[in-house]
C-alpha cells in the first residue's frame, strides 16, 4: 500500500512541476542544437579503395599463393601509405599547411579481413579537401611503391567523391540533450518538492506534529455563496457586531 501512496505522490510532483520539466528540457535541447550549428566545426570525410593484386596477362594462371602474398603485403602497405615517405610528397602536391604528422591523424588506412582493397580514409573541415587528400595519397601511393617495393601491383579501385559530413551531428547531439536535459528536470522536480517544508494536507500536520486533525477551517466566498442561496448574506452577522458606531 505504501509503495502505490508513494508512486502517486511522484506523479503528483511530475504533475505539479510540468512546466518545470518542459522549460528545462527544452532549454538543454535548445543550447545543443544552437552550439552544434553555430560553434561546433564541421568535419567531412572522403574514402578511396586501392586493390593489391598484380596485372595478369590473359594466359595466366590464377595462383592462390600469390593472393596469400598480396594479403601479406597489405599490413605493410598500409604502414607505408601513412609514412612521411608518402605523407610529405601528399603535402607538397597539395600545398597544405601541415606537417606529415599532423595529416597522418587525419588519415585511417583499413582493409576487411581477407580482403585485397585498402580503404584510405580522409577527415577534414572542408569537404573538398577531404576529397582531393584522399585522392593524392592513392595516386601518390601508387606510382612511389613501384620503387619502394619494387612491385607493381596496386590499381585505384575507386576514387573519392566529395566529402560528406561526418560530425558533429546536431540531431543526434539534440536528442542526447533532451534526454538528459529530462533526467535533470525531473531531478530538479524531486528536489525542490523535497525542499519543500510546507504543509498542504491534513496527514501533513499529523506527520509532523503527531496530532490527529479534529476538524478543518473550510474558506467561504460570499459572492458565490450568495449567487448560491439565491438570497443576501449578513456580513456583519459572519464577521460579528460592530463596536463603536
């Protein structure tokens, strides 16, 4: 029985403190979507594929041997294409104002497992950049690992297109905003009904002073009790006799 009093005095404070709890939460959500479209910079990304395998002529035979090998060479691919053996040369054809250490923290190399297409991955604050980065570290990458491994076995799969954004994302970032701007609403509510020292029912009085109430002072409105009995109501007769006139 006490857990149903106490679940309806909850709802009871959620209730009283409605407004409360909308003005909060609209706040958080309002303060998120403003600092993700006006304050937060963008960053866009763009991705290449590059395949590891070597040119066949049309006698050839396929060999799962050399596949192996291919698979191999990605993890060390991979090292390379972050190196600034390929990074600088990326930096000079672009003009960026960078050093190689700094694009390589823009830039993620992967490839799925079992897999010979590398995935290069480029972030940037402009879309453009993005695109034309991701694209140079594959051309690059390509026409220097013929004299670095002395192989030729890398084609551009497919290039990068313009980059699309990435973060931050104002909905997600909105929703996170009204979720927890919720949480402290109704954290808020709680707390003020618990600083909240004023007695507003009779079992308020008998909790507190452990009393037991007799009987309650009810307020009477003496226009709506005269609009009521159809009839008017002495007001001297309810306040008392008047003294000295």
């Amino acid at each position: 029985m006490k857990e149903t009093i106490n679940l309806k005095e909850m709802f009871q404070t959620l209730k009283k403190r409605f407004l409360l709890i909308i003005i909060i939460t609209a706040i958080f959500t309002a303060i998120s979507g403003i600092v993700s479209y006006f304050f937060l910079t963008p960053i866009y990304q763009s991705s290449t594929q590059i395949l590891v395998n070597q040119e066949k002529s049309e006698n050839a035979v396929y060999s799962p041997n050399e596949v192996q090998t291919n698979l191999q060479l990605i993890n060390t691919y991979n090292a390379i294409i972050k190196s600034p053996v390929i990074l600088d040369k990326v930096i000079k054809k672009e003009d960026l104002e960078m050093t190689s250490g700094e694009l390589n923290k823009l830039i993620s190399v992967s490839n799925e497992q079992e897999s010979q297409v590398v995935n290069i991955t480029v972030q940037h604050e402009n879309p453009q950049d993005s695109k034309n980065i991701a694209n140079t570290i594959a051309t690059t990458f390509q026409s220097e690992i013929k004299s670095i491994m002395n192989v030729d076995n890398v084609s551009i799969l497919t290039k990068a297109e313009l980059g699309s954004r990435i973060k931050p994302s104002p909905i997600l970032n909105m929703a996170i905003a009204l979720v927890v701007g919720l949480m402290v609403s109704v954290g808020v509510a709680f707390l003020l009904e618990y600083l909240d020292n004023t007695l507003k029912e009779d079992r308020d009085i008998e909790d507190q002073l452990g009393l037991p109430v007799l009987g309650a002072i009810t307020i009477i409105n003496i226009d709506e009790a005269t609009r009521k009995n159809g009839s008017k109501i002495n007001v001297n007769a309810i306040r008392g006799d008047s003294i000295g006139s």
